[in-house]
C-alpha cells in the first residue's frame, strides 16, 4: 500500500504539532470548550465553573486538533522541496518527548 508524500507530511507534522500544542493548552487553560458534567452542557472557551466542576480536557484536545490539523495541511500544500527534511521519527519523538515533559511537570503533584 502507498501513501502519498503530502499525506506523509501532513501525518509527521500533525503528529509533532498536537502534542506540544496541548502541553501549551493545558499549562495556560486555553481550552477551545468546557464541559459542564452537573448540568450537562458545553460552553465556548475557559469557562469558570458552575453548579460542579468544569472540564476543560475536550476543550484542550480540541485546541490541540486544530492546531495540529492546520499545521498539517498548511504543510501538506508546501513544495516538497521545502518538506524534504522531515522524518517519520519526529512523529514518534515529539510526543515521547511531550511525555516526559508531563511526569516532569506533574511529578509534585504526584509526589507530595
């Protein structure tokens, strides 16, 4: 089976996109929604909570799929000659990284 080269591009880059956006989003709260489990209802942006607790972890996937989505089609429509020096390995790296990242960040909260 062969893909084609802007696929390629598109999937190395939204991979490599998304989770350092959502490392970002979740750190500053920009969550594109909020999630009001009490009363079962969405709101637009960071909301603060209500009758319950909020949910901002959609709004911060949903922060970091379009942003990861656009990178990726933004790039996918560039020369290869300008796409030429992406490797499949950012794809596996990035978030790997993103990982460690979050056990670094989270690990005072764990170990407390």
């Amino acid at each position: 089976m062969s893909t084609s080269r802007r696929f390629e591009v598109f999937a190395i880059v939204f991979a490599t996109v998304a989770p350092l956006v959502y490392v970002i989003a979740v750190e500053n709260n920009y969550a594109l929604i909020t999630y009001h489990p009490i009363t079962y209802s969405f709101g637009f942006g960071a909301q603060q909570p209500g009758e319950g607790p909020a949910m901002y972890w959609f709004g911060w996937m949903a922060t970091a799929a379009l942003a990861g989505g656009g990178a990726g089609l933004v790039a996918g429509l560039l020369p290869a000659a300008l796409t030429r020096f992406l490797r499949p390995a950012l794809a596996w790296l990035v978030p790997l990284g993103v990982l460690v990242a979050f056990v670094i960040l989270l690990r005072d909260y764990f170990l407390r």
